[in-house]
C-alpha cells in the first residue's frame, strides 16, 4: 500500500506521480468508454441482400405521437405479411432528423433507405437527384394517389412527378378548452383575428393556479418557432423577402408580428415558451397546463381522441388573422426514398403500406378513428365513421388545409413558395440562426428590434445569392 | 496496488561500443511490433486532418452539389471576420475554465470527506461516482425536464415553499445551467483522483504532525495540499482536454441558446458543418480550432511539466 514510506527520500514525489498517472489512466480509459458509447448512436443501415424485394430497410421518422403509433403497428400489420423485409425505425426530433437526413442523402451516406420529410426539401432535393422519383410506383391502382388529398399531392411534386408520399398533412389552427372559456366568461369567435385571441388568452392566464392563457411555441429551429410566427406574419403583412429578395425583417410588419407574438406569450403565455416546441405545448394542454394551444392540425388527433385526458372537452377555430382571410400553414410529413438507397423496392412495399387507406383502417381498429393520420386521404374525410369520432375539427382541418396559398401566404408577393417557412436549401441554416434570436428575444435575453436586426444581417448573406 | 518498480537497471560494467550496437539491433525489433499501431494512428487521424485542410480552401455546400471549387483562403476571412465565431471562442473558455475550477474545488471537498471512516463508505463512494457513469446525453434530458423545467420541473417543485416558483432556470440562466451540468458530470472524476491522492498519504506523518501539536486546517495547508498537488495538476490539465469539447449537455439542454448565449466552438462547428452543410467553413474552422488547442496544450502541458520537476527539485 504505502510504497512511498519504505523508499529514499527522493521516491515519494515519483511514486506519487506514478500513482496519479495510473489513477487518471484508468479514469480516462473510463471516460473515452463513456464517449464512444454517446457518439455512436445510430450506425449504418441497410443489412445484407441485394437491390430486391426483401433486406432491412431503416426508416428515419420524426419523434410526433403518430410515428410512434406506425413503429408499434408495423410488426403485426407490416412485416406479418411481408417476412423478407426487417423495418427498423430510427426516430429522433424534428431539428436532428433533419440534420441527420440532410447529411446522409447530400453525401449519399446510404444511412436510411426511408427518410421521413417535408415539402420544403422537395425542389432541391429531386432536382439534386437525392430522392427517388415515386410516381410510377403511386400509380398502382391499389394505392389511388388520386385519393391523396390535391394541395399535399402538389406540394410533394416537382415538374409534374411525385417524390414523397404523405404520412400525415396538417395546417394550423386554435385549439382551446371549451370548459375554460365557458367559466370565465369567454366566447370564441367563429373566425378569430390575432387582437381577439390574445384578450381572451389575458383573461384565461391563471398563474397562480399554474395556467397559461396559451401555449405557443419558443424553442429554437426553423420548424419550431418560426412555424407558428410565420404564419403570424404573414397575415401581419410580412415576409422574409420582396420580389428583388431584399430581405424584409426589419421592416414595419415584421417587426409588428414579432412584437404582439413575443409580448403575448410574455403575457399570457406559458412559462419557461422559450424551450418548448410542439411535443412540450402538447404536454401542457393534456396536464391542463394551458388553456388554448395555436399550433398544427395534428395535434386534436392525440389530443382530442381517448386516452387523453381532455378529450371531448376542446373546441377548435381556423388560425387568427389580421390583414388576411386564412393564416393557416401547410405541411406534410412525408416519406420519400433516398436516391442511394439499395432497398428500394422493399422500401417502396413500406411505405405503400405505411401511406395507404389499408393502414388508415388498419390503426383505427387498433386505436379508434380519432387517432388516425389526418390530411392525407380524402377517403378518410368521407369516411362516416371518422366524421363521427372527428366531429370536432376534421371538416375545419380539411378546409384549413384547402384555403392555403404556398406561394402567395401573405399580403405582399413573394419571391419563394412556403407560408410557414422559406423555400430555399439555405434557409435550413438561416431560419435556425433566426429562430435563435426569436428565442432569445422570448426568453427576454434581447430586445426583438436587435434580435431582428441582426437577423436581417443574417438574411442579407442568403440574399446575395438570389439577386 | 504493487509499488512502482524502478526503472534504472544495475550497474554492470559493459563497454560502449557493445551498448551501441545492442541499442541499435534491439531498436527495431522494439519498434516493429508498434508499427500497426502507428499506422492505424496516423489513418485514422492525420490523413483525415490533411483531408480538412484541402476541404477548408474548397467553397464546398453540400446543399449546392457540383459547385465546389478551390477558394484559397477565404473561408478564414469569413471565419474571423464572423461575429458568432467570437462568441463561441468566448463561450468556450467560459465553459471550460469555470466547471474545471468548480468541480476541482467541489471534488477536492468531496474527496476529504470521502477519505474519512464513515458507516456505508463504499456505497457512498459509488452513489458520488455515478453521475461521471451517466451517459451524458441522458444526464442532459434528465436536467432539463425532469430538474429545471419551470412547469414540471422538481427545482422549482422543492423551491415553492420558499416563494421561489416558476422560474425559467434554463432560458434565464442559460450560462450557469450548462456549467453547474458540466461540474456535476465531471465532480467525480475530480474526486476519484483526488481521493486516490489522499489514500497515498503516509499515515504515520500526519500522525506525527497530529502528535506535534497541529490542527486539522494546518496540516491540510501543509501536508496534504502540497501533497495532492500532482493529482489536482493532472486532474485541471486532463478536465480541461475533455471539457473544452463539451456538446452533449449543450446540443440536448439549450441548443447553443437562447440566442448564441451557450454556442460553444464544438456546437459552432456542427452548426455550420452539419445544419449549414458548408463543408469549406466547417472545415476552416477545424483547422483553427486544431491549432489553437495545439498551442494552448503545449503551453499548459510545458506550464504543468515545470510544476513537477520544480516539485521534484524540491523533494531533493
């Protein structure tokens, strides 16, 4: 034990030290160990077997409730019925599925074979040669792509071909509790702008009781906050860029739209909206931690259908305005093939089934019809059994969804498509850079006008290369 | 456990030339055995490093195939004339001088305590090791929604008796968030050198010192603490390589926000390279980074090394 003792007087310090360094050794052994096991999450994909029908195809998928549905569906519906094919799901959130994905298909990392994305990739990414072009496989009778619900199907085409097949669509509306409003005295208009909205959210804020008078969106990422502010803005008369592509984020509109989205939350939003994003406002509306929600479609599908604990008790209403008719946004998580993938037929057995009315009956037996995925298939709206269980917001859903206008969202022309985000590859980077300085702004870290003002800087990079 | 056994061979009387010819023959056979070793170093690192600085002179966007093309140097003028750049330096030094000094400190309390005989000593030791064994990326989740959430969170839970409630502890104090994680990650690993310092102290000095009349704090100022000093060096120097390349706690907890209040280098760097897919900035600011760290290291490495041999001066 104590070497040190029975040596010369000069040993000790370099018995000391010999035992340091061996001490720390095993401890950084320790912590390379720990490093290696966080760093390499999800390895590589596709297993063994040719370009056929059969192998294991990955599937990337974003981490929304109906995801996890289809991963517990697919041993019994999917893969029963289709023993040559393994499906392995890799799911993560919305802001890492993307970097993820972006990656694997621009390097053609051949990492996934199904990747799970948005309309917005959908130009770059079939012009670039990234995703396999769908439309010979969707014109099978059997899967009736006509079906397929007309501003989804056009907005995951590109020249005329189809490249994604939707999982489920959705645009955005207010959802709110009935009860709550009721108690305090409250009526929802039938088609409410932003300024009638927030003095009924200021009246239900209760924090003492821990209630929020609504719950909107603060975390950071382009398809997080930025989602629901964009739809603000542009009804508030904004927009990122004009026709000439200067940008737009300082001028008078925009900065209106931040400001009443920023204050309102101050005012009546709920605590910490800085870190949360649509799974977190989900969270607070089943605790009743909040009492209206703005946010997408999808959501009354897990909120509103058993077991939720405040089904039946939500009323829902198109999004606010204020110089425009509609606000809502669309979008659609879609699955698309990865151009390298060499499972693509396989790929394409999946995501047919994944995609297909087959499945949309398929999860209503299992989970009931409220809980289906809404916005894809215009057979799920006419279906009597799910406009019984949707009573409350399908027929608002699909109406919110057909009164979009990708390319003309706002007031003023725009340059680009997309409502609730900017349709160019670059804006990935430039919309989280953005989405930073709104957080910041909300978690009251900076004033909006230089959260804005540097964003603009930000924009004007971008822009250079458009003009 | 077994005492470090000495490295100087017995005098024996041998002539020169013969030594030199032994070395020589032995030299290789030496070094054969460690060439795979060397190899696989020098792929697996150095060529990949050479590859990023050929990438940093390529304007090089993934989301742009077919654009790539040689720009010289300009992806460092973007580097340094960027202002986040800057930030995210300063970030960096923030998080990894404060949670190396903070959880030296705290690990070196921790470690006396330990050191003592008290009931369940070894559970202790365990419990207190544990949070170095977390994965990091779940510690990350765990703070962020199960402790500091400001809704459901159990800080402000247990802090509502004393009027404090609600409080948005991530958002509003982003900085303290990640380093408080960041200390109580690597505590242990300060506490498990520390400690294993205290277990080589001679008993039967401070025994004599206890005999001679002096008290607790004395003997820690002039027995212990030079004693632990080698370990507390080695524990900042390998704190501080580990440390600096923080991510997990801030990629999970705040996302490099709210605005870049918590982007670190490390964060940056992923930004650009893996959300901006600009390939030739990711790469450029690799390089930098690279370099920089060389000659901080070689600066603390030779700072550290003159410590011992002072330390040894001394002991002669």
């Amino acid at each position: 034990m104590n070497a040190a003792m029975t040596r010369p007087s000069c040993i000790p310090v370099r018995g000391k030290r010999q035992r340091a360094v061996q001490v720390v050794a095993a401890a950084s052994i320790a912590a390379c160990a720990l490093a290696a096991c966080s760093s390499s999450s999800s390895g590589g994909g596709s297993g063994s077997g040719g370009g056929g029908k059969t192998g294991t195809i990955t599937v990337a998928v974003v981490d929304n409730p109906l995801m996890s549905t289809i991963e517990k569906l697919t041993p019994a519906g999917f893969a029963a019925s289709h023993p040559g094919i393994k499906v392995k799901f890799v799911t993560l959130d919305e802001n890492t599925l993307r970097d993820q994905v972006t990656k694997d298909v621009a390097a053609g990392g051949g990492q996934f074979d199904v990747v799970m994305i948005g309309p917005n990739d959908i130009p770059t990414w079939s012009k670039n040669g990234w995703i396999k072009d769908l439309t010979s496989d969707a014109s099978d009778p059997n899967y009736d792509v006509n079906d397929i619900i007309k501003p989804v199907r056009d907005a995951l085409s590109a020249d005329g071909k189809l490249y994604a097949v939707p999982f489920y669509g959705e645009s955005s509306f207010l959802m709110y509790r009935k009860d709550l409003l009721k108690a305090a005295g409250q009526t929802m208009p039938a088609n409410p702008t932003w300024d009638q909205v927030a003095a009924i959210a200021e009246k239900l804020n209760n924090p003492a009781k821990g209630v929020s008078g609504i719950c909107l969106r603060g975390k950071t990422g382009w398809g997080e906050n930025l989602a629901p502010l964009n739809t603000v803005v542009n009804t508030f008369g904004g927009q990122w860029f004009n026709t000439n592509w200067d940008p737009q984020l300082t001028a008078d509109p925009f900065k209106q739209a931040v400001n009443f989205y920023v204050d309102l939350i101050k005012k009546a939003g709920e605590r910490g909206a800085a870190n949360d994003g649509f799974n977190e406002c989900l969270n607070n509306m089943e605790q009743s931690k909040s009492a209206m929600w703005y946010d997408a479609t999808v959501a009354a599908s897990t909120l509103d259908a058993p077991p939720s604990p405040i089904a039946g008790k939500l009323g829902f209403a198109p999004a606010p305005v204020v110089k425009t008719s509609a606000a809502g946004w669309l979008w659609a998580w879609a699955l698309a093939i990865e151009g390298s993938s060499k499972h693509q037929d396989a790929a394409w057995q999946f995501m047919n089934w994944a995609t297909s009315k087959d499945y949309v009956k398929y999860d209503a037996q299992k989970n009931g019809w409220a809980a289906v995925p809404p916005g894809t298939r215009v057979s799920t709206y006419q279906n009597p059994e799910y406009q019984k269980a949707a009573a409350d917001f399908a027929a608002l859903t699909l109406k919110s969804m057909q009164s979009v206008d990708v390319n003309h969202p706002g007031v003023a022309d725009q340059p680009y498509s997309g409502i609730q985000y900017v349709g160019i590859p670059e804006f990935a980077d430039l919309g989280t850079k953005v989405s930073q300085e709104i957080t910041a702004a909300i978690a009251g870290q900076e004033s909006v006008d230089s959260a804005l003002s540097k964003s603009q800087g930000y924009a004007n990079q971008v822009a250079q290369s458009y003009k | 456990m077994t005492p470090p056994t000495s490295t100087l061979a017995p005098p024996t009387v041998v002539s020169k030339r013969a030594v030199a010819r032994t070395r020589r023959a032995g030299g290789w056979t030496r070094r054969v055995p460690l060439l795979p070793a060397l190899i696989f170093v020098v792929v697996v690192t150095q060529i990949p490093f050479l590859l990023t600085v050929w990438y940093s002179l390529q304007s090089w966007n993934l989301l742009h195939p077919g654009t790539k093309h040689y720009v010289g140097l300009r992806n460092y003028r973007t580097i340094f004339s960027d202002e986040i750049f800057r930030t995210a330096v300063v970030n960096t030094v923030i998080f990894t001088v404060a949670p190396v000094i903070l959880s030296i400190v705290i690990g070196t309390g921790i470690a006396l305590l330990l050191d003592r005989k008290v009931f369940g000593r070894g559970l202790l030791r365990t419990l207190i090791v544990s949070p170095f064994l977390v994965m990091p990326a779940a510690a990350a989740l765990v703070w962020k929604f199960t402790i500091l959430d400001p809704v459901f969170g159990l800080l402000n839970f247990f802090l509502k008796p004393f009027g404090v409630h609600n409080v948005d502890w991530i958002n509003s104090h982003s900085q303290a968030t990640i380093i408080t994680v960041l200390t109580w990650q690597w505590t242990p690993f300060m506490i498990l050198i520390v400690l294993a310092g205290l277990q080589s102290q001679s008993q039967d000095i401070l025994e004599a010192a206890r005999v001679d009349g002096a008290d607790g704090l004395r003997i820690f100022r002039s027995l212990t603490l030079p004693h632990l000093r080698p370990y507390l060096e080695l524990g900042i120097l390998l704190g501080s390589i580990y440390i600096v390349q923080a991510f997990d706690a801030i990629y999970m907890i705040t996302a490099g926000g709210p605005g870049q209040k918590t982007t670190n280098l490390p964060y940056y760097l992923y930004e650009v390279a893996f959300r901006g897919f600009d390939i030739g900035r990711a790469s450029a600011m690799g390089v930098v980074v690279v370099i920089a760290t060389i000659v901080i290291a070689t600066l603390a490495l030779r700072l550290i090394s003159s410590l011992f041999s002072d330390e040894g001066m001394a002991g002669r």
